[in-house]
C-alpha cells in the first residue's frame, strides 16, 4: 500500500511538472546597463522589455506585443502599437524585445509589454512615459532644466 501511495504521488508530481508552462521574469529599462525601472522620459530613443525564463527549452518561441493602454489623444486606449517573436537558442534563455522612439517621440501615457510563450501569456510589464527630458535611471525631478531666462 504504502508502494501504491508513493507512486501515486511521484505521478502527481511529475504530472503537474508536465503541465507547467515556462514562466518568464521582465523588466523595463533604457538599454542593458541601465537599471530596470517602470518611467521613462518621452525622447527616451529606445525602450527594452528584458527577459528571463524558466522552463523553456531551446526552440521555444516567445512573442513580445507592445500595447498603448492609455495615450489620450494620440491612439485609442488598449491599441497594438507592435509586436516581435524571438526563438530560444537554448534551454531556460534571456532576451529581449525592443522599440525605438517614434518619430514624433513617444506619446506620454500609460503602456504594457505582454510577453507570450506560444498562445499563453506569461507575464505583462507596465511602464509610463512622461513628458520631459532626461535620464530615465533617476527618480528625481530636476527643476533647473525647466527655468527659463528673460534675457
């Protein structure tokens, strides 16, 4: 009996091992020696969606949709702004989904990265953009950019 049990829950185990799907991490941020963060300034030339996953083998690919959640004016709330599929070239791979800045800069609001592995999705990575110049790296505002001179 207590052989039966055993097996019993070796199959359980293994049965749901089977039916986890891969799980991805992700992170926003400038570029790869940037510091991950969820605010970027609107002349930012280039936004990266990084990522790591476990549980997928090589072959496995992975699909990047870029979606504009809320831009006012400038697209309708929840529109597919791109999307982009990369092919694992190994077990448990990294990588990375990326967008250049429109031509007109980025529109300021509200955006999400949804990464699929197949026809699952996996994970969501929200990120704003706000109006202004700078480092997306730092938290703070700096005012002197803002001052004007009369002279």
């Amino acid at each position: 009996m207590k052989r039966i049990f055993a097996l019993l829950i070796v199959s359980l185990i293994s049965a749901s091992q089977v039916h986890a799907g891969p799980k991805v991490e992700a992170a926003m941020a400038k570029d790869k020696d940037s510091k991950p963060t969820d605010t970027f300034p609107a002349d930012v030339e280039k936004l990266y969606a990084f990522f790591k996953t476990s549980g997928t083998k090589k072959g496995d690919i992975l699909r990047g949709v870029w979606i504009a959640d809320d831009v006012g004016e400038a697209a309708p709330a929840n529109t597919k702004i791109d999307e982009a599929s990369v092919t694992g070239d190994k077990d448990n791979f990294t990588g990375a989904f990326s967008m250049s800045k429109p031509t007109k800069g980025w529109p300021i609001g509200k955006y999400h990265v949804d990464i699929y592995a197949g026809d699952e999705l996996t994970t969501s990575v929200k990120f704003t953009i706000k109006a202004g110049k700078g480092d997306a790296d730092s938290d703070e505002d700096d005012d002197d950019d803002d001052k004007k001179s009369d002279d």
